[in-house]
C-alpha cells in the first residue's frame, strides 16, 4: 500500500499541471531596501526570461493594480511551429518603467510573469524600498 502511495505521488509531481514555470525575474533597480526620493520618478529596471508557460510580466506597486510591460521589452523570442501555429519556447524580456509617484513610506514592487489570461506563473521578483 505504501508503494501505491508513492507511485501516486510521484506520477503527481510529474505531472505538467503541476510543474512550475522555469526561468527568473530580476529586478535590477531600484535595490532591496533602498531609500528613494518621493518627489522623483522612480524607473523600476527589470530583466525576466521565462519558458512557454508565460506570456508577459506585470509591475506590481504595493499589490495593487499592475502594468503590463509586453512587447517593447521583448529581446528574444524562441518559437516552434506545431499544428499550424506558432508556440513560445522561452522568452527573454528586459526594460525600464517608470512608476507612478511613490507617497512617502514603504513600498513593495514586484515584477512578475504571467501567461496570456495575466495569470500568475510564480515567477516573481519583488524588492522593499522606502520613499522620502
């Protein structure tokens, strides 16, 4: 029985629903735990590369609403074509946003991936700063 059990589990794990999105999200500025002036446009610098299971990545402020960051970020995309469509394989992304005014005080961003319906993949990258 406690063979069954493993086996089970095992063939779970593979399985490709359960499979989390492989590649990474940097953001490159602002640094974790930086210190930034309320009166100036914060430019959020970011890199992802992300397998098929994304599409694009969002910028997140405080976990509220987002901006998709899509196709002028794109570096390089690597693509098979397969019963008559084209799929992504992997995609490299890379960028500066400005973001919108922060208010003074701490502030989470996060840049994050997403597939076409903009739902998480869990690639995700998130850094804390405080605005003054």
């Amino acid at each position: 029985m406690k063979r069954r059990i493993l086996v089970a589990m095992a063939l779970c794990a593979l399985s490709p629903s359960v499979l989390a999105a492989s590649g990474y999200v940097k953001i490159i500025s602002p640094l974790d735990g930086s210190v930034v002036n309320s009166a100036d446009t914060l430019h959020v610098k970011y890199e992802a590369k992300f397998d098929h299971t994304g599409d694009h990545v969002h910028l997140y402020i405080d976990g509220q609403d987002h901006e998709t960051l899509r196709n002028l970020t794109i570096r390089t995309t690597q693509d098979i074509y397969s019963d008559g469509k084209w799929s992504v394989v992997s995609r490299e992304m890379d960028g500066r946003k400005a973001a919108p005014q922060l208010a003074p005080g701490n502030h989470k961003i996060c840049i994050g991936v997403v597939d076409k319906a903009h739902n998480p993949t869990g690639l995700e990258k998130c850094v804390e700063v405080t605005a003054q």
